[in-house]
C-alpha cells in the first residue's frame, strides 16, 4: 500500500500541463475536468506497490514516477519514466488491474489524480482520449525495451547521460533533485559507478552535482554523449504524437 498523500496547497496548475489531457478536444475534457484532483507527489512517495491494487491513475503536471521491477533480495532497477508526457497507472484501462512494477516518485512535483471508473467509462467509448492512451502505452513499451538493451549494452556514463535527457524532457527546468545513491537504484549500478560517471561529466563542463542537485549546464554536449537508446525512445514519441497533436 503506498503512503497517504499530504494536503494540497492553495498553489494550482492547469491540467494542460500534462500533455495527454491538454491534447484532448474541448468537449472529451470537460468530461473528465470535474473528476480530476491536483495533488501532491513529494519525493519518494509511492504510488503503487509492486502487484498491489492502483487506487487512481496520475496525470504528472511538473513531477517525475519511476516505473522499477523489484527483486526478491530487495534490489530494483528502473524501466522507464514518466512525467507530463503520460500517466502513472496504465495497467487500469488495459485490463490487468496490476503490474508487476512499483511506481516511486523520483523528482517532486504534482499531478492530476483520477478514479479507475471515470477513466475506465471514458476508454470504454472509443473516442480520443482511448486512441491517446493506447499511442501512449506503445511509447513507453518502446521506453522499456529501449532501457533494457541500454542497461545490457552501454557504458554507465551513457545510461546517466540517458536518464538525464529522459527526465529533462519531463520538467519544466534544466534542475534534477537527485541523489546519486538513488540514481544508482534507478540505473541498477552500483553508486561508485554513479559517481566516477557524474564526475565525469562535471568535469567536462556538461553538469554541476551538489547536495543532491543536479543542474544541466551544457545539453547539447550531453547529447552528443548519449548513446543510442534516448533518440530512439524521442524519435517513436514524436513519432507517436506529432506536434499538431502533442
């Protein structure tokens, strides 16, 4: 069961925020615009445990969920991330009510929370938000299987440049608060890895790491260091969701 979450403060963001509910049309919003919730995530909440029943499905505004599989010795490794390009929870209106995933917070933010029936009757009719959902699904299956040959294949200075972009396309700053203990939980490395990587690119000018922040200083170089895996991932969303779209 994941922690409760804390109240929300006065502070509100529009649900165009996420990208998935500002690329419905006007009359499919309004349908759902009564049931959506703004709330909180804070760092480190957990949204649902691995097997365990999904309360609501999130809509990220300006946070960051990891999705991680979960080994028996406690040990977890990221599969893929999801911020105000998607939703936390698809296993909802794909009919498994479950995932074998746990779906953690890694950068604080909030998102826009909905009940599985509201989602699950407007899926039901077909219409737009269905066709955005399942495109949806496709993207982050390809984020999945694209993470799992970079974790085999590539260097780790290459899975940070990865999950750097990755979550930098998720936020509205070039800022990532981060410690590298759990950058290493994320990447399935151990944090010495983390750290001779990061150090890495600090030193070439590319990041700044302090106390648990990381700033993007230079993104063109940074992608010019990333391996094949992140402009995969880009090119099958953007393929997914042209622009007029999404």
């Amino acid at each position: 069961m994941s922690a409760p979450l804390p109240e929300m403060g006065s502070a509100r963001q529009p649900p165009a925020s996420n990208r998935l509910l500002a690329a419905l049309p006007p009359e499919d919003f309004a349908r759902l615009q009564p049931h959506l919730e703004l709330v909180p995530l804070p760092l480190g909440w957990t949204v649902y445990e691995s097997g365990g029943a999904e309360a609501y499905v999130y809509f990220p505004t300006d946070a960051i969920v990891s999705l991680l599989y979960i080994m028996q010795d406690g040990d977890s490794a990221e599969i893929a991330v999801v911020g105000n390009d998607g939703v936390v929870g698809i296993a909802l209106f794909m009919g498994g009510e479950t995932t074998p995933s746990r779906a953690v917070v890694q950068s604080a933010g909030r998102g826009y929370r909905l009940s599985p029936s509201v989602l699950k009757a407007e899926f039901a009719r077909g219409g737009t938000l269905q066709h955005l959902l399942l495109r949806y699904t496709q993207a982050l299956i390809t984020q999945m299987a694209q993470t799992a040959v970079c974790n085999r294949h590539h260097l780790v200075e290459q899975q940070l440049c990865r999950w750097l972009l990755l979550s930098l396309d998720r936020l509205p700053s070039n800022v990532l608060i981060m410690t590298q203990e759990l950058i290493g939980n994320m990447l399935g490395v151990r944090r010495e890895g983390v750290t001779e990587a990061a150090g890495h690119l600090q030193a070439a000018g590319l990041i700044r790491y302090s106390r648990g922040k990381i700033t993007v200083l230079d993104r063109p170089k940074l992608e010019a260091r990333v391996c094949e895996c992140y402009k995969v991932v880009k090119q099958e969303t953007e393929r997914l969701f042209p622009a007029r779209i999404f």
